[in-house]
C-alpha cells in the first residue's frame, strides 16, 4: 500500500489538512499527518524549528473523524516535516508528500516561498513524489470548497504515482463546487498577490499583502485558474543553469595561483 505524509502550512487543525486527510484515505493510502502546531506560512523549504536541547517538540495529536490516523503537531515548518518524515520520524518512509489543501492558492514564480510548496518539494528531494494543492479563496471568501480542492488532487494521483519517482506538482483549485476541468499550466512571472510594506518604524515593520494589479499572463498559473480551470503544474526543486557570461574564463579559480 502507497505510504501518504499528509502536510500544510497552515497547521495541525487547518480545515484544508483534514479535508486532504480524509480525501487521501478514502483513495486507499496508508496515511500519517504531521503538520506545524501553528501557521507557518511563507516558510519556503526551510528546515529551522523551535528546539530545546538540540531537539524539536513534536507532540501527538487525535484529529476529529480521522481518530485512527497517526498525527503529529511538529513545533517546526512543513519543509522540516517532510525531510524528517523521509528520515523515518513517523515510522516507514513515505512514498508520496501531499502538502494542503493551502488557504489561498500558490501560483506562479512566488510559490519559492510558500510552505506548501516547500513541503512537496522537499518530499521530492529526498525520494518521495509530492503535490502541493492549494484553494483559491481570493482576499474575501464566503465560503470554502476545500473538499473538492481534495477530491481534484485525487483525480491527479493516478497519475502522479505513474510518474518518475521525485516528479512533484503543483496544483491550484478555484474555490467552487464546480470546475471546468483540468489544465497544464506555466508558472506566471510572479503569482496574484504580494507582500508589500505597510508601516516602516525605527524599530520595527509591518508587512500586508495585496492583489496584483495587473491582468494574468495567457495560459499561465495565474490566468487560467482565474478563468475557472484547476490548473496543474511539474515543478523542480534546485537545478543548475549555463552562466554564459564573456570573459568568466579569464577571472580563474578561487585560491588559483
């Protein structure tokens, strides 16, 4: 039976985390959920948790309608959990990283810092295939529809168990009862919302985030899951690139004579 981590970076007691739990489970995976005791948005893949004596608190947790399932408060990010989970922290590695479902989606080349990501990517750094499914609730929802986001990574895991061990997706969901099916999507230049500063002190910031301004790029991330699609997209974690730039034969090598 395929061995399921099931994550976020919302926490332990997000709604979109037990909707992919119970979805997950209901497709047959052999499921453990561990996610942060507390939001940790905007986390990326980062490994850094709250430690006291050189270790990490991670505290046992009974989810409601899901009693039977192992679950793990972990006093860190996603990124640490699903490194950990592969180093055996909650029994048998994991075969797949399911990260969400997320409150809010996560698309284009700002999905570098979301924690959902980070989660399904790290998964696939050490072995595991992993999907990040995010709800698109926009600024103001009224309602959420995290269990068709559920149901719609669902459709996708066939597929993403065929694929080669690592592959990793992303997938964002309108947040609807209804959609207009599935798309392959590029990763838009930036995403739909940003960070912007808010109040800047001598001794402190604050940040907020905001809608971009701007119309979505065609056939992006961004674009199509406006248009009501929910979109799918393969990403990698770190790769290298050529650095052709003129004359870098020239500067030699560090400590060189």
């Amino acid at each position: 039976m395929t061995r399921a981590l099931i994550t976020n970076d919302d926490g332990i007691d997000a709604p979109g985390l037990a909707a992919l739990a119970h979805a997950a489970r209901s497709a047959g995976l052999e499921i453990v959920i561990a996610a942060p005791v507390r939001q940790s948005s905007g986390a990326g893949a980062s490994i850094i948790a709250a430690e006291e004596d050189g270790r990490v608190r991670v505290d046992t947790r009974t989810l409601p309608g899901l009693e039977e399932v192992p679950a793990y408060a972990v006093h860190g990010g996603p990124g640490l959990i699903a490194l950990i989970a592969a180093r055996g922290a909650f029994g048998a590695a994991v075969d797949l990283v399911l990260s969400g479902v997320n409150h809010g989606a996560n698309v284009g080349r700002a999905i570098l810092h979301s924690g959902t990501v980070g989660a399904a990517l790290t998964g696939g750094l050490n072995g595991a295939r992993g999907m990040a499914v995010s709800l698109d609730v926009g600024m103001h929802p009224e309602e959420f529809h995290w269990d068709a986001a559920a149901a719609a990574a669902m459709r996708l895991l066939p597929g993403l168990q065929s694929a080669p061990e690592r592959t990793v997706i992303n997938v964002n969901a309108p947040n609807s009862a209804t959609t207009r099916g599935f798309s392959e999507a590029s990763l838009a230049p930036f995403g739909i919302v940003q960070t912007t500063m808010a109040e800047a002190e001598e001794h402190y910031i604050r940040l907020a985030v905001e809608e971009l301004p701007n119309t979505p790029e065609e056939g992006s991330d961004a674009a199509l899951l406006a248009d009501g699609w929910v979109t799918v997209t393969g990403i990698d974690a770190i790769m290298s690139r050529p650095f052709a730039v003129e004359g870098l034969s020239d500067v030699g090598r560090i400590g060189a004579d």
